[in-house]
C-alpha cells in the first residue's frame, strides 16, 4: 500500500501541516496530521496534497 507524506494535506478538520495519505487498490484507506504510521514510499514537502480531490473543469471538448 503506497503511503504518501506532504508538507501539508487537506483534512476533513482542516489543513494539516504535516501530513499523510495511505492508498490501496486506487482507494483513500487512511490520511492523517502529524508523522506516518511507517516509512512513506512518496515524499512531497513541498505539496499540498488533497485527497479525493477531482477537478472536472474543463474549456470546451467535442468541437464545444
């Protein structure tokens, strides 16, 4: 399961600075403030990571 540190996640309860988001089968399964529950296999402390975020802002498409 990939675990991922950033410099800051967004929260449910707000940003977390650190913070950590472990993901499974392409699924959120843990995210938290502070230090990772074990070695993270991707670093970013310079990121702001939002998980579950989906940004379906597009300009145009099929000629639109």
């Amino acid at each position: 399961m990939p675990l991922i540190t950033a410099g800051a996640v967004a929260l449910e309860q707000g940003i977390c600075r650190p913070g950590w988001v472990e993901v499974s089968g392409g699924q959120i399964v843990g995210c938290g403030s502070g230090p990772p529950p074990r070695p993270a296999g991707v670093d970013l402390p310079d990121a702001l990571v939002v998980p579950g975020f989906v940004d379906i802002h597009v300009h145009g498409g099929g000629g639109a």
